[in-house]
RNA sequence: GGGCGAUUAGCUCAGUUGGUUUAGAGCACCUCGUUUACACCGAGGGGGUCGGGGGUUCGAGUCCCUCAUCGCCCACCA
C-alpha cells in the first residue's frame, strides 16, 4: 500500500465519497433472501414537509449504529426509511401557504386543496430525508415509503373497512376536543393541558320569583350563553329551600332549573355549579342525565352562535372580557379571583380546544389493546430502559376509545358512503361500486344510483395510518413473502413522547393484523436539549443548524459527542463542546494512522494480521484487550447501552492503542522504520478498532480501512465482518501483568515529577519483585521501561536493600525504587510514607475489623472471606515494607 | 388530584443479584512538557462519603421507611 495520505482528516471530502460509495455499491439496499436472517428497523416517519433537527440526528444516529452492527454482523440488514404524510400539520402549513397567496381554503374544492397539497409534498417532500444521508444514515433508500402512496394508502382503507365488520369502529356523536383554528376534532392525546394563569369568575343567578341568588363560579363566563341549569348537591344543607326551584341566567334572563347530583363538590366555591352541556364533558353528562336543553353557543371557529343570543359573531376570547363587563354592571359579577388552572390546547396549533358535541368515528380500544399491554409487560417486546413500561401500562390500563375522524382533507377519505339523512343511512366499502351494491341492499331501495350517494368528507387522524408502518411499508399486507420476511421487526428508536400516539397503537395494529409483535425492542431517546436545560425547538430558536454541525465537526464528530453522553432514556443536554470531543477523536485516529504509515518501508507489501508474537506481552495484552472489549461491547448492545460500549471502543483506540500499544511499538532509534512483522500486527490490530469503530463512526473507519489495504468493494468495512470473541484470545495474565507494569511505570514517572526532573534526565530503577512471577515479568520487559522512562541501570534483585536517599512505590507487592540523590526531598517523602503508612492501617483496621466479628466469618460467603484474608495479608506485607523504608527517613 | 422515575466529583454519567483495596469514567480544572503521529497532544495531579434523617444487616451508594428537591406521564373539579 504507501499511499500518501493527507496530514489533516478533513470529513467534508471523505464523508461525501464514502457516503457515494456505500450507495454505488447499494450495500444498504436489502432484499429478501431467506438463507439470512433479516434485521429490520422501519425509521420513525418524519413529518414529510418537515426538516431535520436536533432530536432526528440523536433518533436517527442511534438507528445506524445498530443498522451498521447487524449488517457488520451478518444479518440481512434492512432500514426503511419514509415519511408521514402529517394531515393536521402539513394542511395547517398549506392552509398558511395559501393564505399568503390570498387564496382561502374554503374557496378551493377539495381537489382543488388536495392538488395544491401534492405540490407542496412534491416541492418540499424528502428534503429531511436527504438530510439524513448527510449523517451517513445506512437506510435502503430504495424503499422509501410515504404514508400517502398508493399501497399504503389501501392498506389504511382494507383496516378500516375490516374493523368496521369487526364492529369496532363506530360512528357516533360525542363531547369531542374542538380545535377552532384547524376546524377539527382531535384525539385526546393531540390535546396539550398547560396550567395557566386564569380568572375564576363568581357570578350570581336569581333565584326565580325570589330577591334571593345563588353564586356559581367559572373560569369561561362566556359560556353562560349555553346554561340551561344551575346544579348543586342534594346533600348541601344550604341549599335544601332551592330544591325543585328555577333561576335566572344573568344577561339571558333565560329561565333553568335547578337540579340536583351529587356531582357537585360541596367544597368548591360556593357549591353551586352552572351546566352548559354543549360546552363542557362533564355538564354534557349531567345534561344527558338530567335530560337537559343543550344550546350550541358556539361557532366551529370559536365565535359566539345565533344560539347564543348575545354578542353573536363575536371571538369567544372577547366576549370573555365582554361579559365580565358587562355582568359587573348589571350587577351580576360578584368576585373575580385570579386562579391556576389547566387548559387544554391544540398539539398542532396551539390554540385553546373547545369541548364540542359533535358526530365523528370512533375506535374501540379496549378489547384490541389486551395483546398489546400483556405482552410488553411480560417483556415479549422490551422496553429501554423498563421504566416506561410503567407509564405505558397506565395508559393502557386506562385507554378510551380513539376518536379517529378529522375535518380535513389532507389524509384517507373516510371510505363510508350516505345514501340518506338519518345517522344510520351509510355503508363502508372500498369503492363506490361496492358502496353502491351495499347500500341498495341496506336501504332496501334498488334504484339508487351512484349519484345518490355521498362520501363522508373527512380524513382518518395520520395516527391511524402511521399505526401500521412497520406492516405496510412491506409488499402484500396481509400475507405475501415480503413482509413475512422482515416482520416482525428488531428495534424501534423513537421518543417517549409519542408512545401512545404511535408506539402503542402500532402494538395494537401488530397483534391484530398479523397475530404478532411489531418489534423486539423499542429504544426511548431522550429530549435534547440546551444548555439551560430547554427543548430545543424551533419556536425558541435554540437548536444549532444540523448540517452547519456536520460542516464543522464532521457527521463521525457529532454522532460521537451526541452517543457519548447520552444512555437510553435520558435526555441530551447538548453542547458543541461534545461535538469538539469527537472530531478530536478523529484526529486522534487520523494521526495515530498516520504515524504508522510514516513507519512504513518503501515498496513493502504488508499482510495486516492478528497472528501476534507469542513472546510479546505487548501483543499479548493488546490482543486481550481487543478481545475482553468485543466481549463487553456485545453485552452493551445486548442492553441496548450504546453509549457504555461507545465509551469501551473509545478508550481502547485512545488508551490501549495509541498511548501504550504504539509508544511501545515506536522504534528504538529516530529514523528506523518498523520491522514488517510488527508492521503487520500492528495494522491488523488497529483493522479490529476500525471495525469496532464503524457502527458508531462510519466514515473515518472506512477511510482508514480503505488505506491499509486495497480493497475490492465487497470488502469495504460497511459489509465486513463484526469482531468476534475468541476466549482462546482472551490472556487474562497478560492484561495483569501488563497492568502491573503500566502502573510501576506511572508510579516511577510520578517520582521524577514529584522530584522536578526533566524527563531527559536519566534515572536508575530498582525492582525489588513481590511474589508469583512478578520477578519474570519484571526482567523480561525491562524494554518497556526503557521505551516509556528514561532509564539508567535497570536491576531486578529480590533480596536487594533499599538503595539511599530514593523514591519508591508499592505495586501489588513489588516495590520499586529510583535513588535520587540531592533531589529528594527527604522531609516530603518521609510524610508521604507515614501517609501511606496511614492508610494502610486505617484499612487493615477495616478488614482485621471484619475477620474479627465472628458473625462476618460465620455469615458471610467463604469467598468473601477469603477475599478479606488476602487484603489482610497483602496489606500486611505492603505495611512491613512501608515501615522498613520510613526507618531511611527518620 | 393520581401514578412513575430520579437525586453519586464543577458538568454528563457508570456502579450488575448488598461484600476486590477507604466509590469509578469522560469532559472541565491545576502543574509540567514541543521526546521519532497527534498541543484537536503527552506526562503528572487535585476533587465526591454517594440529597437529609431513620431502619434492616456481620456488612449498604446498593434493601426498607420518612422528609426534601427535581423531572415525566395521566386526570372533566367548575
């Protein structure tokens, strides 16, 4: 190889080629190929007008590395990336488009809207989607799905007519969540509660042929247009003398009566409660109970109704300062307190909802979600990290039905079919000419015709379409090979936060539609964050531009920084400081390669190997570390601890490699080049740190992988072979003993730097070994002390004696002493020997302590025990040795 | 209002079923240093008694109780 490579890493160049070539060679496309094991995860479908962020980088980072891994490891890796056609959002977005333009929604037709709606997604659609390939994302771009495709599009309708045979949708009217701005209803969960600032409003009614009133509180006295009762509980004393009386709605001077339930807390206020049963759930119950008048005030976009009499025409938000107004000057208007409380807002657009009664279709969620909470909570699918199982099993313990029509018409039509006024006066059917045939038989009326009938107008929430994602971006919905091959899928990666819009209704969806879970294992992100602590957003304005990251740190920098702080679950609190740490990180690589290459002779063919030199404990241990690391690093991914076992690869390259391996490694002379041999283990050991390394950063490890050999594309790294655990290789005495080495050879460092000498100065060391082979180890590697400290004379003497005026350490239980001469500051040695002195014995004190108490022996596990016993012999020897020197000091 | 989870060095986090030295890592910090890759570096170092209190145990950061603080989820108290 030889080739000349560049003396600064610059990611822009090399991620763009790699990011080419990876595509060129279609490594990330996948097939059906029943002789592998398929490893699937669909991407959480960002909103298809939508632009990358913060929180997409984090998501969709995590979902390559353990893309990247299994394809490393051999399965058949495929990640299907898409997007979610977004009904509520992107109509909202066209809706502000248009407007712009001067053109009102209501003055389009349908088609008209929906051809505007295609432009937009054609125009602005995907964008996100390349944005991702920025961030070396390993998706099979071939099989971009989008909710709104044809396919998909029929698979949404087929489960809607199927659970409406099912009898499990249902259309029917109901207090619904009203967003006034969109014009729609919403699910409960696209309904945001925040706690305000609030008034809450006294107003007194009159007490019907009476001077008497009684005093209710609200905090929306605009909705006193639709009273039609006071209510108050039968059990309240105070009010005994009003039972069967009628009072007077103030303004209205509409005449309601009073009524009873015990509903109403006593407690509260004055006790007294007005009813507006168009307006409010609960009144709306008691309204139905009590056979109440129900008086629809108020107009889809939040202005008051000719129903309401008053102030017709007016925003609901003025009539609430106009009523307070003007119920203060007749009189009315007892106290007005300022109150806490919380309110309900739109997901989407912010505004507040209004309860509304309204006639939608409807989801039975109790009996369909049984599946879907048993077998999360018996692990068939896991949780990471578990404790969000908890707050899953209360939702689903507690699931209402899901109210799944939206009055938009950016989504699936509603594939239901009227044929006349009344409420039951429908069919659902795939097209109109099963709608036709069904209807003629359900009305009994042969003669209808096509004309006569008429599709519902609404769509279907988005989340009724995204539910079934990791089904029906496959081929052949119900049965066909495709999606028998990759579903179930392995992992999902996405945020607590739509657990229940998504996650568990695509459990729902798996079980019902085919018998089985939808994934293994889903992956909670966590929130990222700035520095103080608040969700990046773009509203706030507080999130980096992605891409000018990427520009800056390189996509491998910000992939590291972002995994490096942040376990599953927990959120990111980010700083372009993490993303500094890993583009040091490819420096650090960069030029550890590099040095190697300058090693390299001129016209040699090197043959990268892990065949180490048996008689190197360098090697020996090098090679376990790599071992004992592949070895921790698959638990990690086990446990879904990216980070844990990003932090292991980090360390090995950093530590183990560059600051042991290769200072060892470095020839003894300035200007000789490495033997071929050593050349050789060397650049196959850093192929297995490249491997390690691809997952989380793919595009330096391929650089490099690229450069230490030359390679034909099906060797890239992208598709090599993950590392695997070889116990043979695993020398547990070397990494002890190479240990036991690495820290006499700090210690002995430390005693130059306590003594202030330069590290040129030559200095003599003294081994006095310990037990075991110590005594081998230390003179068969005197090298390594050479290489690492500049050393002197070098004697490794069992029985030898203290030399005068010297440093000295304790490592296990071999001493080591440099004899310093005038530059040892005998008064600062001799307190730092007593101090260790000190320690020891408080130590000793803690273990004689334990030997001691006869319940500790008796109790504890023999091997606790013994364990103590060494301590104490260790401890005991290491103090006898302390006390000998202390008596050169005194 | 109900439920869940957290609280370990300045910051971000490890700490497996209670028992390897008297609690670890990265970053930050301090000192020294341009030695044959890398100052986006090297060598060395300081820093926490594990939120407070109580309990169980031979032994607790690790189990139990309690208090405090923070966070998340759910909920129709006007």
């Amino acid at each position: 190889m030889r080739k000349e490579i560049p003396s600064k890493y610059d990611p822009s160049i090399v991620e763009d080629k790699w990011y080419s070539y990876w595509m060129e060679n279609k490594y990330f496309h996948s097939e059906v190929d029943h002789t592998k094991e398929p490893f699937t995860i669909v991407i959480p479908p960002p909103n298809v007008t939508g632009v990358l962020h913060m929180g997409h980088m984090l998501n969709n980072t995590i979902q390559d590395v353990l893309t990247r891994r299994a394809r490393m490891q051999g399965f058949n890796a495929c990640w299907v990336p898409g997007t979610d056609h977004a009904s509520i959002a992107t109509e909202a977005k066209v809706v502000r488009k248009l407007r712009a333009e001067g053109i009102k929604k209501s003055d389009l037709s349908r088609e008209e809207f929906l051809e505007h709606a295609w432009d937009w997604t054609r125009k602005h659609g995907g964008i996100i989607l390349e944005q991702l390939k920025k961030l070396g994302a390993s998706c099979d771009w071939d099989r971009t799905s989008f909710t709104m495709d044809p396919k998909y599009y029929d698979s949404v309708i087929d489960v809607f007519i199927d659970l409406f045979n099912k009898e499990k949708i249902y259309r029917g009217a109901r207090m619904i969540n009203w967003d006034p701005s969109a014009l729609t209803a919403l699910s409960d969960e696209e309904v945001i509660h925040k706690e305000v600032n609030s008034k809450l409003y006294h107003v007194r009614y009159q007490i019907v042929d009476s001077d008497e009133y009684v005093t209710i509180a609200t905090t929306r006295p605009e909705t006193i247009l639709g009273d039609t009762a006071v209510c108050i509980n039968p059990k309240d004393e105070r009010y005994t003398h009003l039972h069967g009386k009628k009072a007077l709605v103030p303004l209205l001077n509409r005449e309601v009566p009073i009524i009873l339930d015990d509903y109403v807390d006593m407690e509260f206020g004055t006790g007294c409660l007005k009813v507006t049963p168009a307006h409010d759930m609960n009144d709306y119950d008691l309204g139905e109970k009590h056979g109440l008048e129900s008086i629809n005030m108020m107009n889809p976009n939040g202005t008051i109704s000719e129903e309401g009499e008053l102030y017709v025409g007016m925003d609901r938000f003025a009539v609430r300062k106009q009523i307070s107004k003007d119920l203060e000057e007749s009189g009315n208007l007892v106290l007005v307190e300022d109150y806490k409380n919380k309110v309900g807002y739109s997901e989407r657009t912010d505004v507040v909802i209004e309860p509304r009664l309204s006639l939608q279709w409807w989801l039975s969620m109790k009996e369909l979600s049984q599946p879907a909470l048993e077998n999360v909570m018996n692990d068939n699918i896991q949780f990471h990290p578990p404790k969000f199982k908890n707050t899953y099993r209360h939702w689903m313990e507690n699931v209402r039905d899901w109210c799944i029509s939206r009055q938009l018409w950016w989504g699936q039509r509603i594939p239901a079919y009227y044929y006349g006024e009344g409420d039951n006066d429908f069919v659902v059917a795939k097209t109109i000419d099963k709608a036709l045939i069904a209807a003629q038989k359900k009305s009994g009326n042969p003669d209808l015709q096509a004309s006569d009938l008429k599709q519902d107008e609404d769509v279907l929430d988005t989340w009724f379409s995204s539910w079934l994602w990791p089904i029906s971006v496959f081929d052949g919905f119900y049965t066909k090979e495709e999606v028998n091959y990759y579903y179930p899928t392995n992992d999902l990666v996405t945020a607590p936060e739509i657990m229940f819009f998504w996650v568990a209704r695509m459990i729902i969806a798996g079980y019902e539609y085919r018998g089985e879970l939808p994934f293994r294992n889903v992956y909670y992100t966590g929130i990222v964050r700035d520095k103080q602590g608040r969700k990046m957003s773009k509203s706030l304005g507080n999130s980096p531009d992605p891409l000018d990251l990427i520009a800056q740190y390189g996509a491998d920098g910000i992939r590291m920084g972002m995994l490096f702080s942040t376990p599953a679950g927990n959120d990111l609190p980010f700083d372009s400081s993490i993303c500094e740490q890993g583009s040091k990180f490819s420096n650090k690589i960069w030029n550890a390669f590099r040095f190697l290459t300058m090693n390299m002779e001129e016209g040699v063919q090197y043959n990268p190997t892990v065949e180490i030199n048996p008689d190197s404990l360098v090697d020996r241990w090098l090679l376990a570390r790599i071992n004992q690391t592949v070895k921790e690093v698959d638990e990690d991914f086990k446990n879904y601890k990216l980070n844990d076992a990003l932090k292991k690869v980090y360390s090995l390259i950093w530590d183990d490699y560059c600051d042991w391996y290769i200072e060892l490694a470095k020839p003894d002379n300035y200007g000789d080049k490495f033997d071929t041999q050593k050349m050789n283990v060397a650049l196959g050991m850093f192929e297995q740190l490249m491997k390690l390394l691809h997952p989380f950063m793919p595009f330096i490890s391929e650089e490099i992988w690229q450069y230490i050999q030359d390679r034909n594309p099906e060797e890239a790294l992208c598709v090599s072979d993950w590392p695997e655990f070889n116990e043979a290789d695993l020398d547990l005495t070397a990494i002890t003993n190479f240990n036991m080495l690495k820290r006499q050879i700090t210690a002995a460092r430390n005693i130059r730097a306590e003594a202030n000498l330069s590290p040129k100065v030559e200095l003599d060391i003294k081994v006095k070994p310990g037990s075991g082979t110590d005594a081998e180890v230390y003179s068969e590697n005197e090298i390594y002390f050479r290489k690492l400290f500049l050393t002197g004379s070098y004697e490794v003497d069992a029985g030898l004696t203290p030399p005068p005026a010297s440093g000295s350490s304790i490592i296990e239980n071999a001493e080591l002493f440099i004899p310093l001469d005038d530059h040892l500051d005998f008064e600062k040695e001799r307190e730092r020997i007593q101090k260790e002195i000190d320690r020891f014995e408080g130590f000793l004190k803690g273990v004689n302590g334990k030997l001691n108490n006869a319940n500790f022996v008796n109790n504890a596990p023999d091997s606790v025990v013994q364990n103590e016993r060494n301590k104490k012999r260790d401890g005991e020897a290491n103090l006898e040795k302390l006390r000998e020197q202390l008596k050169d000091f005194e």
